[in-house]
C-alpha cells in the first residue's frame, strides 16, 4: 500500500504542476495581448495571476511593472522592478529602467545609485550604469568616489571620453546642471546635506561666483556686509561643520586671502574622512608655508599628489615650496605641469558637451597624464586615440560650460 499511495501522490503532484504551468502559459498570452492593447488594468491584473503561477519569475514581473507605469504607478514600479531575479536576461533591462525612474520622476538617487551598483555585480562591465554613477557622484559633489568610480570604469574597458574628464578634473569639476538636478531631489528630501550642500555650490558655479576669493563687501553705511552666497554657504556649514566640500570651499578663500587663522580653524574642524581628501593636504601644506616650515609643506603637497595627480593648485605650491628649497629643476617641472593642468582645465570648461570631448582635447588629457604620473590612464587614452586612428593633437570648441544632462 505504501508503494501504490507513493506513487498516487506523485502523480497527483505531476498532475497540479502540468495544470499550473498550462495556467501561467493562458496568464502569459491574455497578459500579452492586453499589453498590446494598451489595456494596463487587466494587464496589471494578469501580470499579478502570472506572478502568482510563477513566483520569483523574471517575465510575469516586467509585464506587472510596464502594467503599473502604464496606470502612472511609478513607485509600484520601481518596486516591481527590483524584485526580477538576478539571473534572468530580463533583469538588467529592468534595471536599467528602474534606475531612470529613481534618479527622475521618483527623484530618489541614493537608491538609484545602489540599483546600477546592483547591476555592475551582475555585470561589471555595463557602461550605461557605470556612466550613471559617474554622473551621480559628480553632480553630488562626491569627488572621491567620483574620481574612484571613474578609474574602476577605466579598468574594466567600458569608459567613454568623459570618464577621462572625470578622472582629471574630480577636483574642481561642478556641472553646469548641479543646481538644477539636485533642486529636483531636494523637492523628495528637502534636508538631504548631499543634495543641500550640492545645489548651493551650483548656484555659486553657475553665477560665476566660483573664482570670487575677496573678504566681505562693505555697504554705504561702512558695515561690512557678507556676499548672499557666501552667507547661504556658511549658514550651511553652522548645519553641518564637518561636510568637506563647504569646508574647502572656505578654506579656498582664506588661504587667498592670507587668513593663516581662518585656515588652521577650518582644517581642525574638519572630519576623519579629510584625510582621504587631496585640498585638505594642499590647505595643510599651505599653513606651513606660511609658518615657514618647507620640509612639512613639501610633505603635505606631496601626500596630496599622491591622493589626486592631477591637483594642478598644489602642483603650482609645491613647485614654490621647492623652489625656496634650491630645488630648482624639480620646481619648474611642477610649474610647468601646474601650467598644463590649469590650460587644461580651461579647455574642457569650453567644450559644448562632455560626451563628445574631440580627439584633440583627449591627447592634450593624456599627455598630461603621463606629465603626472598616471600612466595607466596616459597608456589607455593613446589606445584609444589609436583605435580612432586620431592624432593627440588640441583642438577647439566654442565656449560653454560642461554639463551632463
């Protein structure tokens, strides 16, 4: 009896899989025509059957999120979207579309940023998502990982010209749209610090504010009176004291400035993370310039350079440091190099679009590059220029300023 009740079951079992696989194949084709038809309600109440029939399947979850973008549920969507299974073909398409709708209409980009992360465990070497971090951190402001993400794309062959751009100029690069994409995440996180910090730095970019270093204006009644932008940045840093790029911002100004006070205050203000950070070693070698202490300056530039090559600012102090030091030859080598970082970043800043940097423009990168020591990134660039079969000579382009949109 056991042997016959065994095999009873086991055939009751064949019997409820055949019929529900035969139920998914009915959900699939109905599913598929109301698609067709635009009907997004019985799509959506198909596609939720199917997913029943066959839960953890990639295809009846994309026809529920197209379902759900359909009737304007764009939230329900994204959610849909990230639960397709790793595995599947259909997942990174998902992916990719679920990233699109948190870094717009759903503006929130932190969980857009871990989505394309998502996508490069799956496939590291996807452009679009690498391209899509990129653009976060640089919009964010986020310059460390913007210049780390930068180079993580460069080693797995799937850069385009801007990730060159990037790399390069991760110091002082702000978009010309940073305003304008972090106003519209602050619109979901009015308090964000990323999004805040970002959008008023933009703001003093896009004004032309940027290179303005002088003290306070004085008013007719002989009060001194704190440009408006400069007053919206430092209500910011009273919020939030140890955020960096408001911290480099001010420390910018006071070493233009001479105020050796204002500088050693902001750089005991700032956080651990400083370390990691290329200006707040340029700032330190700058303080024992001033203290006339040339071996730490020295030192402190060079940590610098070796945090971020391309530092053109601490490139031109420290060839002044080694020049007071006697060391002449090695001090216009850094003068030299500081002359090219800053002609460069010039001649980006002019270019009409980021995505299509000439192929000039792409030599004059690599040979600073080599001129930097990174020739790693030198070597891929002339690959590249190879592969197009273009010269590294410059070339020109109207002036604008970069954006990504």
């Amino acid at each position: 009896m056991g042997v016959v009740a065994a095999a009873a079951a086991a055939l009751i079992v064949r019997g409820v899989v055949s019929w529900n696989e035969a139920r998914a194949e009915r959900l699939a084709t109905a599913c598929r025509e109301a698609h067709r038809a635009e009907d997004y309600a019985a799509e959506e109440k198909l596609a939720g059957e199917w997913v029943g029939a066959l839960p953890g399947a990639a295809e009846p979850l994309f026809f529920l999120a197209q379902a759900q973008l359909g009737l304007g549920k764009q939230r329900e969507a994204a959610d849909t979207l990230g639960r397709l299974p790793d595995g599947d073909p259909l997942t990174l398409t998902a992916l990719g579309d679920r990233a699109d709708l948190l870094f717009g209409d759903l503006q929130d980009p932190r969980e857009a940023a871990r989505t394309c992360e998502r996508i490069l465990r799956i496939d590291p070497a996807n452009g679009e998502a690498h391209r899509r971090l990129c653009f976060f951190y640089a919009a964010t402001l986020q310059r460390e990982k913007l210049a780390a993400q930068a180079r993580r794309t460069i080693d797995l062959g799937c850069e385009t010209p801007e990730t060159y751009v990037y790399v390069v100029g991760s110091d002082w690069l702000t978009l010309s749209n940073t305003l304008s994409v972090n106003s519209h995440w602050l619109k979901a996180s009015p308090e964000d610090e990323l999004f805040l910090v970002a959008a008023a730095r933009g703001f003093v970019s896009n004004s032309g504010l940027e290179e303005e270093v002088a003290g306070p204006e004085e008013s007719e009644g002989g009060q001194q009176k704190v440009p408006e932008h400069d007053r919206r940045l430092r209500e910011l840093l009273d919020r939030f004291p140890g955020n960096l790029e408001l911290l480099a911002y001010f420390l910018q100004k006071a070493t233009t400035r001479g105020d050796i006070d204002e500088v050693t205050t902001l750089l005991g203000q700032a956080p651990p993370e400083a370390e990691a950070d290329n200006r707040f070693w340029r700032f330190k070698g700058w303080v024992h310039g001033q203290s006339d202490q040339p071996a730490e300056a020295e030192a402190a530039y060079r940590r610098a350079l070796e945090i971020d090559p391309y530092d053109f600012a601490t490139q031109h102090q420290l060839g002044g440091a080694l020049r007071k030091g006697g060391k002449l030859d090695e001090a216009a080598d850094f003068a030299r190099l500081a002359a090219e970082g800053r002609s460069l970043r010039k001649t980006i800043l002019e270019q009409p679009d980021v995505r299509t940097i000439p192929p000039g423009v792409l030599g004059e990168m690599g040979r600073y590059a080599e001129g930097c020591g990174d020739r790693d990134v030198a070597g891929r660039i002339s690959a590249r220029l190879r592969q197009i079969g273009a010269p590294p000579s410059a070339g020109g382009a109207a002036r604008s300023k970069v954006q990504i949109p």
